[in-house]
C-alpha cells in the first residue's frame, strides 16, 4: 500500500467502501474520469483488476 500516492490512497479508501466514481469525484472535488485514472493506477500498483479485490485488500489492512 506504500506505492500508492495519497490521492491514490483516498481514492482506494473511497473505492473499497463501495462509493462510484461520481461519489468519489463528488467527496474529493475531483472528475470521475480522474477517479478513473487514480483507480486504474491503483490496480496496476496493487495487482489486483477488481473493486471487489480492492474491498477484500481494504478488509486486511489499511489503505491509508
């Protein structure tokens, strides 16, 4: 979880808890295509390809 930036690791946080992009976006005053792009980046950084492996990571341990 140390790779992810701290936007990253809002967007993750926000993410795991099941929140959509626009929720996100609306919360962090940011666009749901740069929630997207955050995302996408957590994934790859993470190795993981799913929001429900994201919850399950989020469930082990902290993401922030």
């Amino acid at each position: 979880m140390n790779r992810l930036t701290a936007q990253e690791q809002r967007v993750a946080q926000l993410a795991a808890e099941q929140l959509t992009n626009r929720e996100i976006g609306v919360q962090l005053r940011i666009s749901h295509r740069t929630v997207g792009h955050h995302l996408g980046n957590v994934f790859a950084k993470l190795g993981i390809n799913t929001r429900t492996e994201l919850s399950h990571l989020h469930a082990g341990c902290e993401l922030s």
